[in-house]
C-alpha cells in the first residue's frame, strides 16, 4: 500500500488533486482512498490532503502519519507546515518551486529522495493557472502509473465541470508535469 500526504493551501486544488488521483487508481482496478484535513475553513488556510493505494483492500481508516510521498503544492508550506514530519529516509517528497533540491534538503533536513519542479510555472505557460495538475502529474510519473489512463481520467473528470478549452489547458499542464520529472 503506498500512503501519500498532499499539502497545501485552501483555493489551489490539493483537495481536488488527490481525488484525481483516487480516481485514476480507481480505474487501473485498485483500491484507494482520498480525504482531506482542514484547519480554519477559509481560502488560503493550510490543508492536508491524504491518499491510500493499495492491489487490496485497505482497512485503515485515519490520517496519513507515515507517508511514503509527501507533495507539497504550496512551497511557502516547507517551513511552515513540517511536511517532512513522518517521511521516513527511503520516501519522496515532491516540491512545486523554482529552489533546487539541494536548496529544499537544506531547509527540509530531508535525507531521502527530494524532486522539484516549477509546477505553478508550468501552470501558467500551459494557461491553467493552478499547480495542483502539473503536480498531479508529477506525481504520477513517481509513481509510475500509466500515463494514459491518467490523462483520460482527468479529461473525463475536468470536463464534467470544465469548459473544453480550460481541460486542454490543464492536460497541457498535467502532461508538462509528468514530463518535468525525471526520476
């Protein structure tokens, strides 16, 4: 079972990402789990963001504490959220910023495995505006999940709410973030 912790801020779509990204698992005939952690409900509170994946069925039922994966939407989080907290040596963390590794391990302590990536950057050249896709992205090259079945769920999930031109926008942006890493 592989345990991710989303964080981020209330408004940029960690909440939304981790559905997705149940929603993909779902498809690939998994078992999975997504739900999220609030604090003051409010734009612009921190959030968590949880997600189980699992070939059985998973009879945990709590927060995230151990996570194998922490995303972090939101770089301001890094210091003041402890996202590290839980992520054993041998996890990923995943950052959307335009600092280097090198710079986040130094400002994280995190000995294991650091991948950055300007998600809001790719964001805004792909037009969609919100990093929460490109890192939806990101994250499903880590975890090595069929790219296809990914991007078809997200097409079929965006449009259900989405005009057409702003779902081609963030599949530009969720492609870009598969892409951008290269683990």
């Amino acid at each position: 079972m592989k345990e991710i912790r989303w964080h981020g801020r209330g408004g940029q779509g960690a909440k939304t990402a981790s559905q997705l990204l149940a929603d993909i698992h779902l498809q690939e005939g998994k078992f999975v789990q997504s739900f999220p952690e609030y604090g003051p409900e409010r734009s612009g509170a921190p959030i968590k963001a949880y997600n189980r994946v699992s070939g059985d069925k998973i009879k945990v039922h709590s927060g995230v504490y151990e996570p194998e994966i922490v995303v972090v939407v939101d770089p301001t989080l890094l210091s003041a959220a402890n996202p590290t907290e839980g992520l054993s040596e041998d996890g990923v963390l995943l950052v959307n910023t335009k600092k280097s590794a090198e710079d986040i391990v130094s400002e994280t302590g995190f000995d294991g495995t650091v991948l950055v990536f300007d998600a809001s950057g790719l964001a805004e050249e792909a037009g969609s505006g919100y990093a929460n896709i490109p890192v939806l992205g990101g994250l499903i090259k880590v975890l090595g999940t069929d790219f296809d079945v990914a991007e078809a769920e997200v097409k079929k999930a965006l449009s259900k709410k989405l005009p057409e031109e702003v779902v081609e926008k963030n599949l530009r942006a969720f492609k870009a973030g598969y892409e951008a890493i290269t683990n």
